[in-house]
C-alpha cells in the first residue's frame, strides 16, 4: 500500500567550505577517497581488484560515488543526521572460531573471513555518535533501503569527566601500508575533538584518542570511551604567547575556532621512510620504534601537533600533554602588510609520511613548514629527557612561502613522492584554477595551473596516487577528475547548482523549472551557481544530463573590494517551450559597461556608486537543426554534456531600452511567443518567419515581432503598479490555451484573453473575492487541461478556477476558489503546478494542479495535489491518504516529473532538491474524516465543502482545506456541460461581445 512520500534528491555540497569569512568554520566534514575495497569477505581487503569510492558527506548523509567514472552509486543513511566528519579506518577482521555462532550479518559485512583486515567507513555526529558501515558491503548495500544504507554498528562516545559531550573533529590515521602494519591490531585508532562543560576544570573541549573494536555483532547501541589527551582553551590575544609556550593545552585565540584535525603515522628511522633524516620515536625501547601517530590541530591563527604513540599503554594513558604537545605559531609569522583576517588560516595538509605541512592563508599565501614534524618529535623528545639545549620546532624548522593566489586558499593536498624524489602540491581556491607546486625545485613559481576549471571556486582537493588521478570539488556543486600527468579532464559530474557564488551576489528570484517535454527532465534555469545556464537534471542519477549556455561572460572572481563594485553575473530569468521541446524561448539579463547598450543602472561600490547598463535579451532556440551546425554548442572536454540546441534568433532590448521583461509565455505548436513588459506597458507576440529563400525548410526557422499591444485603457496602472513577487508565481502572468488560440496576459486582479490571430481583446476575468477591496494581484494564470478550458488563476492568498467564458455564460460546475488563510498559520500560496498528463492515468481525474503553500513564515510548507473539477484532493489508490506532505522550509518552485506514476520535484528555499511521490495509482478523495496522526497522515486538506452563498447562477463552490468536510450541497447541477475548445471558446465570446 504506497504513501506519500518525500526524498531528497540533492542538495547544497560542502556549503561549509566556501564560506567567505576564512577560518570561521569549525566543521572538517571533507569528501574523501576511499582505499581499494573488494567486495567479498574471504580473505583480507588487500584491494586487489577492489573498487574505489568517494565519499562526498553532508549533514544529513553520505553520497557514495565511483571513483572511476563520477557516478552516483548511492548513499549512507544516518539516524538524526547532523554528521560532523567522516573517516575511513582498517579493522581486524575477527576468524570464525572467535566469532558468534548466532550472528545474523551476511557475508560482506567483515564478521566471517578467516583473519585479514577490512575497511570500515566511520561517520561521526555532533551528538557524540559513531556510526560505522563495512567497505566490502557498500556494492551491495546502498540501495537495499530508503534514505540509503543504515549503519552496521554505531557507538555513543563517553569521555570522563564531561558529562554530555559534542563531537566537532573526528578522523583516523593516515599513512598507507606503513601505518596498517604498525599501528594496533587490536582496532582501528580514532582521534576526535569533544566538547562538553567539565564543571571542576571548567574546560569547554579536549582532544582524545578512542578505539573502534573489530566487528562482532551486537545489539543495539553501545559505549564508546575516549581517553583524554589534551585540554582546548580559548586564551585572550595578550596572554597566548604565554599560554602557547607551556603546552599544557591547546591554545586558541579570542573567537577562533578548530576547522581541521589530521591524524598521520611517521615512520622511524628504523624501519625506514621516504626521508633519511628521520628521528627515532623513542630512544633504545624496542617496542616504540615503531614509529609515532602526529595529530595536527589549526585554527584560524594557530597549530599544534600532538604527539602519540603507535602502541598506547596505560601510562601513555596519563601522559603530561607538556611533553607531547607543541605550538607551532611562532613559525607561522604572518607575511606584512596585511590585516588579521587576511593572514588567516584557512587550509592544512600533512604531506605523506608526516615530513612536512602545508599551510593556506586567507591572503593566498603558501606556508610550508619543512620538516616540521621531525622537528617536533626531536624537541619532544629533550622535553622527556630534560634536555636543556632543547631546540623549539619554531626555531629549527624551515619555512617556505609561496604565492600566486589573490584569494584565500580554500584547498590543499599533497601528491606522493615519484622515484625521482619529486614531491608536488596541489593548490586551489575561488579563482577556480588549479595550481601545481614542484617543492623539490624550491622554486616560488607554479609549475603548472588548470585555469577555469568550473564556474566556481575549488574547495576541496583530492590526489590519488595509486591511479595517477586529481579530483577537484567545486562550490557550483560540481566534481572534476583530472589526470595527475597532463591534467586532461577525465570524468565530471554536475549537482544541483543552487548555491550563490559570491555574498554579493543580488537576490535574482527562485529557480525555474520547466519540464522538457523530450528528455523528460526538468530544465532548470536561473541557478545561483550556475549564472547564464540552463540545466537539464536527472533526478534518478542527482545530477545534471545537459547544459545550455544562454548569456556567456568572463566569469571573474572578485574585484578590488576597496574600489571596485562586485558585478552581478547573468540571469536566465524566463524560460519557456513549446509541446514538443524543439522550440525554446529564454529571456536573460546581463550588466555591462557599454552604456550604449540597455537601460541605466547604478551600482553600489565601496565609493559611492558606479554606472553601469543592463540589457536584456529574448534568444529563440531550435532544437536539432541540421543545418545549424555552426550555432550549436560543441562539448570542448570531458564530462561536457551540451545540448543539442542552435540559437535561432535573438533580440537585445525587446521592450525598448529601458523596458525588461517580466513574462513569458510559448504556444503549445511552438510557433508563438508572448512577452510581457511592465516598463514599456505593452505585449508583444512574437511568431515564426520563414524566410522567402529558405528552400525546403532547411536551417533554423528565425523569429521575428508580430506585433505590439499596448495596455488597454484602465489597466496601465495595474501593471504599472502589479508587486513584482520575488516568487516563481510571479513569473507566469501570461499563457496560451491547450490549442494556442486563446491569449491570457495579467493586469493586476484582473486576467484578460485575447484572439492572438488578430489582437483582438475577449474578454476579462477576476478572482472572486468577497470584498472587491481585498483582490490580490494574480501571480499566476495556467489553462489546466486539454479537454477544456477552465483557467487556474493563483495569487499570494487565494487559488481561484474559472472558466474563460464568463461568469454569465458558464453552466458547468467546475468553478470554485480558496482562501490560503482557511489552512492557518499566515499561509501563501509559494508554488503552483499543473499536472496535464495526469488525466490519463488517474481514472477520473479531468486534470490536477499540485500547490506548495508556505506556513510559520516559511519555516515549513504544505504541498498537495487537488482536482480541478471539484477541488478534491488526490488520495493514494486503495486508501484514505491525501496527496499531501510536510516539508521543512520554503518551496521555491515545483515542476512534474515524467512517467505515469505521480512524482512532484520541489526546490525549497535552501538549495534543496525533493522528490514527492504518491504511489503508482492514486484516487479522488470525496470528503471523510481526518487521517491519523504523523506527518505523512496529518489532519489533510480537504475539499468539496459547499458554502452557502455558493449557490448562485454561475454554479461558483467556495471549497477549504481544513476543517469537517459536509456533503455538496442540494440541488447543484448534474448537468456534464460540453467541453469547450480553445477555438469554440474564442469564436463564443466574440460573438456575445458583438451582439
């Protein structure tokens, strides 16, 4: 028995990471690459032939990608979400004989392999939980459930004496073969950064060490202890040179906070290394030779680096963090010249080993610490033996800086050392260029950049060694897969593409989506991360199938913020086409400095203002045209999906130089456009024009103005004065009937509709308010279906369905209104969608709409999907549940999925894509009692109420959504009125208008 059902689709990617203010973020929720996993379970995962994943998390979960090609492969489900950071680590596997007899876990999941070890994925939450999956289950496991695979084991982290605690950092060691064969057998060793309110030391966070045991099953939750190994304090500026210098803590400035934590294993000099001058862990004893775990804390103004051992015992247990830890501030002297937030740290990496550190600064600075880490283990080795030449790591260590980049670093990492002993680093930031370091050259120039690599900045880097491949992550919500050798692009995926590039970017309006009637995905357009593009996405992969470049621009990522405005990027702000998606119609808006060109505008810069033009422009598009091979877009790389579309006509300025456009509209043929101006007070219909010596019809058919009608009088100042919503509602105030006869075009409350053919008016129509008073301005007018002509016409508050002939002529009984303000909780009408295919596979249904209805001031919203002839609501085939769901926050805009079965895509407020479902089949619900309790069966909207002034000559239901539902009240018509064609309907009103 099928319910309504809401998933998320995709969302914003690493929104963390690009944040504007460096050092402010206090999360290292990273992607990552996952080591070589195989599949099955007898023997140990030694990665032969095994497959590799990214791990791209997010608050709510973790998308498993192949490394391979890009491809989604699936997700790891967490209860309650809010994930912190995420980790891989090796376990032991557990033999039969020492494991369960009763075990339940199938095979895959590490707990019957004769020995060996196995790759765990760790997930840690702000709560204190760990969550854990097996690596060799993930090719079977992530689609086995909704909302993605669920944890294998999961633990409660406990740290004496904090008594409720928060996770922010979590992370396992790093170090390859090397640190597998000589850290502990016994688990996998974790490090984490707790915080929590210790009422005798009034310590506020700590870094521990806890351990994750080999897979035995278990029921339910258990304990996870952590031991404490250094207290986290905030230590005001005067005092922290002070503080730092006794190492009895981790030290950090006034509002500063921990954004990253790495852990990696160093080899000793006697079981070698990749450099010779490695020092001994710990002098003459035998088993701590083996080497050390260095566990590296950076702030926005701050290292350190703790030291410990690969073998802990229960003295290292209570090892004085005096002689394990160091600060590393004195050698991170800021370059001159610049403020405190631009010498601000915002990027680590350890190289592999643990020789050297990597630091980016906020100023695109490079600091590089050679062999730091050896410097570290030398000092605190004197601190042990007391030492009085002991030399600080601060004083000893060589630091390089580097510089190309004219914005923060936002990513760095290290590639492995080739046999040459070469040794590179991989640099990134806003500008979206890649930059490679050759560190052995000891030059202070790049050795090679990848420029404009996305739409974005990069913010996060990857580099696998084994495969000789670079992915880049990028702030469009785009991954990139390069080649470590000559850095051609290899794969690329695109997500959802709704965060804002830039904090300066002007509020542009919601996204726009649009079926295309071909591929039958969504066209979205009017994409913060995305300017200028039209994108095709495939909700079944979360990813974007095709791309259009409707206003290209040099994209550039940032100006002098002390002079120079930040410039808006384009806009695709209307997107329109026609039945069979070979014709398409936009509209996009572009600044410039060309003061020849659009209307005048200022912009806002740090001194004073800067004039500059806007222009827009209206682009006809022909969908495979062969002779137009020459206007199409050509994929230029790898992972370049454009499509197969060739600017057919353009048009600057449509409406006049100063004059926008505030709607669009396409026919069903494709062959008629209609554009609204509120500056220039006038449509025009735009229409195909062949030209005289085009033979056979070949190349793209261009387009040209029919003819331009100006307001009528007495609705000049309704469109003058229409509130131009910064709603997706508000983009739809004109539209053409099923049959492209009939043109309805918004003045204000009042719609009217026009014979196109020959610009002639109608008619006009109104919502039926109780007081004329209280009439909104219509946002939206949609024909809903085929088989006849009734108009759906939307505002902020009410939802009104007429019929295009008039209230005096209309017989029929399909005519009803709502009042948003019936569901409560200051409700707006947010989104509304007509469901056209819907008729042919819901018996009974002559057409549906879906609405989206912002409650609680946006906090949450209400979609439903109801019937247009009698305003019921659609119930799920075989039960009493509405098509109604609860979605936090505000819905933007809503758009019909493709197939048979219902789907509605909605894209919320925050960059969130949802996908509603309601089952393969659904009914028509009539009336009855409220549903259960729960989100999913809240109290539903309900319709088919008849209102007592309801019955009247023009058979108009006022219907509600809430409320006891009451049976249609006596005597309303029976009669079927036939179904009017857009033609008959225009041919009926004129001829009543002439008489």
């Amino acid at each position: 028995m099928s319910r309504p059902a809401a998933r998320l689709i995709d969302g914003p990617q690493l929104p963390h990471l690009h944040n504007h203010s460096p050092g402010d973020r206090a999360s290292s929720l990273v992607p990552l690459l996952a080591p070589p996993i195989t599949s099955t379970s007898d023997g140990s995962d030694d990665g032969s032939d095994g497959r590799r994943y990214l791990l791209v998390p997010s608050p709510e979960r973790i998308v498993v990608r192949s490394a391979a090609n890009g491809r989604r492969l699936g997700e790891l489900g967490v209860p309650g979400g809010d994930i912190r950071a995420v980790c891989v680590a090796r376990l032991p596997r557990v033999s039969k004989e020492e494991d369960d007899e009763d075990s339940e876990f199938d095979e895959g999941e590490g707990e019957g392999a004769d020995g060996g070890d196995e790759w765990v994925v760790l997930a840690g939450c702000k709560d204190g939980r760990v969550h854990e999956w097996a690596g060799a289950g993930l090719s079977h496991s992530l689609h086995q459930s909704e909302g993605g695979a669920k944890p294998r084991r999961s633990w409660k982290l406990a740290c004496d004496p904090l008594p409720d605690v928060e996770l922010a950092h979590l992370t396992s060691v790093s170090g390859g073969e090397d640190a597998c064969q000589h850290l502990p057998t016994e688990g996998a060793t974790l490090y984490a950064l707790l915080s929590g309110q210790d009422a005798d030391t009034n310590e506020s966070a700590r870094l521990v060490r806890c351990a994750i045991p080999p897979f035995a099953p278990t029921a339910g939750e258990a304990p996870l202890p952590a031991t404490p190994l250094a207290a986290v304090r905030h230590v005001p500026s005067k005092s922290f040179k002070e503080a730092a210098a006794k190492n009895d803590c981790v030290c950090l400035k006034a509002r500063d906070a921990v954004f990253d934590l790495k852990a990696a294993y160093r080899p000793s000099d006697k079981i070698g290394g990749d450099r010779g001058d490695y020092a001994t862990g710990h002098d003459g004893d035998a088993d701590k030779a083996r080497g050390d775990v260095l566990v590296a804390l950076a702030s926005a103004h701050s290292v350190a680096v703790y030291r410990d051992s690969v073998q802990p015992s229960a003295d290292d247990e209570v090892v004085d963090p005096s002689t394990a830890l160091v600060h590393l501030t004195r050698a991170l002297k800021p370059p001159p010249l610049y403020t405190r937030d631009q010498t601000a740290l915002c990027a680590l990496a350890l190289s592999p080993g643990a020789a050297d550190l990597a630091l980016g600064r906020a100023s695109g600075h490079i600091d590089i610490l050679d062999g730091v880490f050896s410097n570290v283990i030398s000092y605190l080795d004197g601190i042990r033996r007391k030492d009085e030449d002991v030399v600080h790591p601060a004083d000893a260590t060589v630091r390089r800086t580097v510089h190309w980049h004219a914005h923060p670093v936002r990513a760095l990492a290290y590639a492995a050392a080739t046999r040459g002993g070469n040794r590179s680093l991989l640099s990134g930031g806003e500008e979206s260029v890649l930059v490679e370091w050759q560190l052995e050259r000891n030059s202070h120039r790049p050795s090679n950049t990848i420029a404009r690599i996305s739409a974005a900045g990069i913010v996060h880097v990857l580099r696998d060694a084994s495969a000789g491949k670079v992915v880049a992550f990028c702030a469009d919500h785009s991954i990139q897969c390069f080649d470590a050798t000559n850095y051609e692009r290899a794969w690329a995926v695109q997500g959802l593409a709704a965060t804002a590039l830039h904090p300066e970017d002007p509020e542009g309006g919601p996204v726009i989506a649009v079926r295309d009637p071909i591929t039958g995905h969504p066209m979205l357009a009017n994409l913060p991360g995305a300017p200028g593009m039209i994108h095709w996405y495939d909700p079944a992969a979360a990813e974007v199938a095709g791309t259009l470049e409707v206003a290209p621009f040099n994209r550039v990522s940032r100006r002098d913020p002390t002079v120079d405005p930040h410039v808006p990027a384009p806009a695709v702000t209307h997107v329109a086409v026609g039945a069979d998606g070979r014709d398409l119609v936009t509209v996009d808006v572009t600044w410039t400095e060309n003061a020849s060109v659009g209307r005048a505008a200022a912009l806002k810069a740090p001194r004073g203002t800067v004039q500059m033009s806007v222009c827009t422009s209206v682009k006809f598009w022909a969908y495979g045209t062969a002779a137009s091979a020459e206007g199409r877009q050509r994929k230029r790389r790898a992972g370049d999906v454009p499509m197969n579309y060739a600017l057919a006509s353009s048009m600057a300025s449509p409406h006049g130089r100063n004059g926008g456009v505030c709607a669009l509209a396409v026919a069903p043929g494709g062959d008629v456009a209609c554009t609204l101006s509120r500056e220039e007070g006038a449509f025009r219909v735009w229409a195909k024009h062949p030209p005289a010596s085009a033979a056979g019809g070949a190349g793209a058919t261009p387009w040209k103005c029919r003819y331009r009608v100006q307001t009528p009088a007495g609705y000049a100042n309704l469109l003058s004065n229409q509130s131009a919503a910064n709603s997706f509602l508000a983009r739809q105030l004109v539209s053409f009937s099923s049959d492209g006869s009939v043109l309805a075009v918004t003045y204000g409350p009042r719609v009217t509709l026009w014979d196109h053919s020959g610009a002639a008016l109608l008619t006009s129509l109104t919502q039926d308010a109780a007081n004329a008073g209280d009439e909104d301005d219509v946002t939206a007018v949609h024909f809903l279906t085929k088989d006849d002509d009734v108009v759906l016409l939307s505002t902020e508050r009410r939802l009104d369905v007429q019929s295009p002939c008039g209230k005096a002529n209309y017989l029929g009984t399909d005519a009803w209104g709502l009042d948003a303000a019936s569901l409560g909780n200051g409700a707006r009408i947010s989104a509304v969608a007509p469901l056209r295919e819907l008729r042919s596979t819901r018996a009974g249904a002559r057409g549906c709409f879906a609405a989206a209805f912002a409650m609680d001031g946006g906090s949450r919203s209400e979609v439903v999907v109801v019937r247009k002839d009698e305003g019921s609501v659609l119930c799920a085939e075989g039960t009493d549940v509405p098509l109604r769901w609860t979605i936090d926050g505000a819905i933007q805009c809503l758009c019909a999925g493709a197939g048979p079965n219902l789907q509605l895509l909605a894209v919320t407020a925050d960059g969130r894509m949802l996908s509603l479902r309601g089952g393969a089949e659904t009914k028509a619900r009539k009336g009855g009692a409220a549903s259960e309790d729960g989100r999913a069966r809240a109290p539903v909207l309900r319709v088919g109420s008849v209102m007592a002034e309801a019955r009247s000559a023009v058979k108009r239901r006022k219907v509600t959504l809430v409320g006891a539902a009451a049976d249609r009240a006596a005597g309303a018509s029976g009669f079927d009125f036939p179904r009017l064609s857009g033609r008959f309907t225009s041919a009926f009103v004129a001829q009543s208008l002439s008489r």
